[in-house]
C-alpha cells in the first residue's frame, strides 16, 4: 500500500511539475546566440542571432506558434604575400556583410525527462528578406615592401533578395517555476531557396550554432 501511495505521489508531482506543457497553455520566448568560425587560415566568420516565437498547445506537449528573427553574418578574407616568397607584392581583402530578417509558422514538441528538464524538437518555415553587402580591396604587382608600384582596385556591391527557408533545431529546457523555462537550442538543419538563385540544404552542429533562451508559459 505504501508503495502505491508513492507512486500515485510521483505521479502527481511530475504530473504538476509539467503543467506548463499541457494543452490550452501558451509560450512565448526568446533566444540569443553568437559565433566566430575560421573556415581556413584566409578567413573569419562571425555572426549573431536572435528569435522570439510565441504559441498556443494545441495538444500536451505540442505547441504551434510563430517565429521570427533576424541574423547578422560576417565573413573577411585576408590574404598578403610573405616576404621572400615571390618579388612581387599583393595584399587583397574581402568583407561580406548579411542581414536576414525572417517570419514564419513554427512548430515544437517535447518530451519529458524527470521533473525539471524536458527535451524538444522545433522546426521553423517562412520567408526571409537578406540583404548583402560585398567590399572588396587589392593591391598588387608592385615590389615586396613597395606597393605604390603596383596597382590598386577596389569595389562594392550590394544585393537583396527574398528566401525560402526551413530549419530543424533540437534543444534542452530546464524548468526553475512552473511558468518560466531555461533552453538551450541548437539548429541542426538549415535550407535555403533563393527562388531563382538556387537552393542550399546544410546539416552540421557545432557551438556556433547553439541558442541560449528563455520562456515563458502561462
């Protein structure tokens, strides 16, 4: 008898302490992240990111919602001849920068571990509006040490344009309250069609694509 009462008791409480997941609640949230990355010894990618999103449980543990956000990327490239390997002197450098701001449905389920932390799996879709600015720099065929020499171009370019995108992002919530949730997110599939620019499908996780957020279910 005593051990039912326990488990009635346990039921109970981890049956409480997931109250926020249960149908007819709702979430809003927000997550923060940032990333530096060397592709190779030529280049440097840093970028930033931050969503917020907000549902309706349509059912326990499934929520339906939408999602925007907007994504900053930096990529420079550098690359200059070394003394003695070559007579003549070059120097080029590149700096990408990519705005995207983005707005679509969403859609995430969990899956509970314990009393305090569930697990959950979102997917987002939607349009995203980018806009590009392209600088590049260069100064070569004059001597090592001497590039007034040589020659000197340089160009800028800008571009916007309208995308599909998708992603598949899994995560770990911790759950201090009842109504307050603590997550880590990290985007494990990113597509991208450009319309009539192609498409890119990408699937990779690393600590450059990890989220920190919060959330808030009432």
């Amino acid at each position: 008898m005593k051990t039912i009462h326990l488990t009635i008791l346990a039921l109970l409480v981890a049956s409480s302490a997931f109250a926020q997941l249960q149908s007819g609640n709702r979430f809003a949230g927000i997550q923060v992240g940032a990333g530096f990355s060397k592709p190779d010894e030529f280049s440097k990618v840093t970028s930033f990111e931050a969503a917020s999103s907000a549902g309706y449980f349509i059912q326990d543990k499934l929520v339906v919602g939408l999602s925007y956000g907007y994504q900053y990327a930096a990529n420079r490239q550098e690359r200059c001849s070394a003394p003695g390997s070559s007579s003549m002197f070059y120097h080029y450098e590149s700096k990408t920068v990519a705005h995207s701001y983005n707005i679509g449905p969403m859609v995430r389920y969990y899956v509970s571990l314990g009393s305090k932390f569930a697990l959950f799996a979102e997917g987002t879709a939607g349009f995203a509006l980018i806009s590009k600015r392209a600088e590049q720099n260069s100064i070569g065929t004059g001597q090592f040490g001497d590039p007034t020499g040589g020659s000197q171009t340089s160009s800028t370019s800008r571009s916007k344009g309208l995308s599909l995108y998708g992603t598949l992002s899994p995560g770990l919530v911790f759950f201090p309250s009842d109504r307050l949730g603590i997550e880590l997110k990290a985007n494990l599939l990113n597509y991208q069609s450009g319309f009539d620019r192609g498409s890119d499908t990408e699937a990779k996780l690393s600590a450059s694509r990890m989220k920190l957020g919060i959330g808030f279910y009432f």
